[in-house]
C-alpha cells in the first residue's frame, strides 16, 4: 500500500457536504494544507446537501427563536444534549457573518409545512448555493479535491489519529495527515446496515434523493473500530413522506391532514389531522412504513381546492389519481373496493360540523370513529376523487458518533480522541423526532468549529 504524496501533514476532510466543505474552507483559512476526499464524482459530491432546500431554523439570519434550544431538547423527550444546541447558537452569529462573507444569501419564506405559520430562513438557491459559495473559495485557498475516493480506516499511533487509508483510481493509499475530520453522512446508504439497525423492512424505505445513496456509514464504523463512543438514537432515522411514483429527488407530500389515509387493505390506520404538517408528518411516514408493503394512499376529493395553498406541500412530479367514483378510484389504486367503500362511508359518517379552516387546526373532527381524526375534517364524495400514492423516505440516520464542544470525536469514557474530529450528519444527537431545519445548520456551525480546531492540531 502506498502512501499520498500529498501537501505534508495536512487536515483530510472525508465528505464533501455542507459539514465536509465548511471544515475544509475554514481549515485552509487558518493556513493549513487540506485533502478533501469523497466518494462521488465532481458532479455527484454534496451529500444530502445538494439535493435539500436547507431550511434554518431561525429568526432571523443570527438569531433563533427564544426557545430554540428548549424546542429542540424538546423533540428528544429531552434525550438530546441541551449544550449542544447551546453551543451552535453561541457560535450561530459568528458562522452566519462567515458564509454570508463568502457570498451566501438567506430569505425568510413560508414552507412546504402549509399550516404552520411559523417562516423559516433559506439560503437562495437551497442546500447546493451554500456548496457552490464554498467550493471556489476552497479550491482557491488551495483544498485538494480527490473524487471517486473513499475513505476505509484510520491509522492511529498511541492513540492519536494520524492518517486515514483510502480507496480510489489510484488504488488503495494511506493519508498521512495531522487531523482528520469525519463528515461523511449517516449509513443510510448503507442497506444491510440498516436492516440490522432499524425496526422493519427497510427494503421499503425510499432515497429522499440520489446522495442518500453515497452515505454508507464508513466513516461513523472506522471511528468506532478505533473506540469512538455512539451517540444519538441508532434504531431510528429521518423520515418524511413522499410519492413513490415520483422520479424527483424529495417528492414530498405533505398535504396528508386535507383527507384520510389508507393502507392497502383499504383501511385507515392513522389520525390524520392529530396536528400540523410540521408537527406530525415524521410519525406519519413511519406508520405509512409500518403499513403492508410500506404504501398508503392519501385520498381526497374536489375540496380540496378549498386549501389555497395546496401546491406548496406537494412536491411531487406526478399527478393525483383522479376518478368519479369510490369503485373507479379502488380500480385504479387496485385497492379492494367494498373494503374502500365501507372505510369511506364510515368515516362521512363520523365527520362532525364546524367550521373548516386549512391555515391552522380548527378541530373539526370526527365522532364515533377509530382512529378518530382531529382536525380538518371534511367528508370524502364530491367528484373528481383524489388520491396519492405515499410511502417513507429515509433522509439520514440518526446514530452516529459522540463528539464534544470542540467537535472533537469522543472515546467511551468521554475523552476526545486526539487527531480525531467530526460534523454534520455523521455525529449522533437526534432522538424519536427530527427538529426540522437543523441538520444542514449544525453541519454548517460544527463543521467550521471542527476545520478550526483541526488546522492547529
């Protein structure tokens, strides 16, 4: 095996996303010579970051809400480290003025969530503008990129990591390197580790878009071959609901509340209106997961013009299913038809009176039905009759290594490992429900933390 004739002693990045590029650019800033490397071509590289709109979770461009930590904790059941999030938003100001600096540019704008009232900020041009404003300055700082390259192992003498051996064109090299920052994703490409990881058939599971497929785990497993300590929920992931049908990347459907949901068997098995998109739209991609052959279908009728702003949450290239009847819809979903009917009747039936309001919850709901629905309750029989293929797409993994403030990857006795660091998807905080708009955020403030740290090791 040989080794690279590299700058000497230089940082090696592994992953080129939002968390990779970040602590690449401001590991070259501080002077240090630095080897990105990643396993996509040059047109491919970008993880989940290329292909998502990268909402921020905050205010304002240097400011989050007041009870953003607390919401975020929140979401865990209080499982997710409190300084952590403390710690992004002490340094949240100062990582914005950078990439700002470096000719990104943020709008606050509703999202796809059409009943939650609460705007998010965006960068223009989603998750790949902040890869494109990053690019040319590392490559002008100097960064060597090496695609179609991925990394295997660390190499480690007493205890302190010194270099990462890597598969590529070139064959298989050692990377000598005075640190080495992880930041190549979760193992959600990876399909054998998830079915050992998750609780169900992950074959079902569908790519939120093409760089899920890049994110193989093998940089989260070489940190733990060498005694990296686990953190975040292991036997769960991001989820969200999407058309299967659709060929684009994050086909997202997320209109669910405006009608029922049906499995196969032509049964619901869900509230559908238990509260808003934002709010419950994880929880339903997984009970679609749990459904026979992971597939239900969102149904709905001509009212459904009555929710203005319905375009926003369908993200879908396909068009709806659309027939005249209860019959003609089951045909086309080759759904079993009386079962349909009996599901649909029987829910028209339990549909109370109220007042229908599709910006907020408004509890119109149902009665003396199971599962009951909550809100946005309006029967299902005015022709065109509506309906939408829906299954789970997995976005990321939530386990992953621990690491600390400094983003430092810890041991098992909470020690950081000397040499070793690591940002973005790849560390482990989340826990039974995604706090939507911080994955690309933290990767963003953590990776520079790390590229930081690691250009004076």
């Amino acid at each position: 095996m040989s080794e690279s004739a590299s700058s000497p002693n230089p940082v090696v990045v592994i992953g080129a996303g939002i968390a990779g590029l970040s602590a690449a650019v401001s590991a070259a800033e501080q002077g240090a010579p630095v080897v990105l490397v990643d396993r996509a071509g040059p047109l491919e590289a970008g993880g989940n970051t290329r292909w998502t709109s990268a909402y921020f979770r905050l205010d304002d461009v240097y400011e989050p809400g007041e009870s953003f930590v607390d919401e975020v904790v929140g979401f865990s059941g209080g499982r997710t480290p409190a300084w952590y999030f403390e710690e992004l938003v002490e340094r949240l100001p100062e990582t914005m003025e950078w990439i700002q600096g470096h000719g990104a540019r943020f709008r606050r704008l509703p999202t796809y969530f059409i009943n939650s009232n609460r705007p998010r900020l965006q960068p223009h041009g989603g998750g790949e503008a902040l890869l494109s404003a990053l690019r040319p300055v590392a490559e002008k700082l100097g960064v060597e990129f090496r695609y179609h390259c991925t990394a295997q192992r660390l190499m480690t003498e007493d205890g302190r990591v010194t270099g990462v051996e890597v598969s590529g064109p070139e064959g298989e090299q050692v990377l000598r390197a005075r640190a080495v920052i992880i930041a190549s994703g979760g193992f959600e490409g990876d399909q054998a580790a998830l079915g050992e990881a998750l609780p169900g058939d992950v074959t079902n599971l569908i790519p939120i878009a093409p760089g899920v497929t890049f994110n193989k785990g093998e940089g989260i497993r070489m940190a733990l071959e060498i005694g990296a300590r686990r953190g975040g929920q292991w036997d769960s992931f991001h989820a969200e609901p999407v058309d299967p049908r659709a060929e684009n990347p994050e086909a997202l459907v997320m209109v669910f509340p405006y009608g029922i949901l049906v499995n196969k068997h032509g049964e619901r098995f869900i509230d559908e209106g238990r509260g808003t998109v934002d709010e419950t739209y994880e929880s339903t991609a997984r009970a679609v997961w749990a459904q026979p052959g992971g597939v239900a279908y969102f149904i709905t009728d001509r009212k459904f013009e009555r929710v203005a702003d319905r375009e926003r949450g369908l993200l879908t290239g396909r068009k709806p299913v659309s027939a005249d009847t209860i019959e003609e819809l089951a045909a086309a979903l080759e759904l079993p038809a009386d079962r349909l009917a009996e599901t649909v009747g029987a829910y028209n039936k339990s549909v109370a009176d109220g007042e229908f309001d599709w910006r907020r919850p408004d509890g119109k709901g149902t009665e003396g039905i199971e599962p009951p629905k909550s809100n946005w309750a309006l029967t299902v029989d005015e022709a065109p009759l509506l309906a939408y293929p829906v299954a789970c797409a997995i976005v990321f993994t939530f386990g992953g290594l621990e690491t600390d403030a400094g983003a430092r990857v810890v041991d098992e006795d909470g020690a950081a490992i000397p040499g070793l660091y690591a940002a973005g998807e790849c560390t482990g905080i989340y826990h039974d429900k995604y706090p939507g708009g911080t994955s690309v955020l933290r990767g963003m403030v953590f990776g520079r933390v790390a590229g930081q740290a690691a250009a004076t090791a």
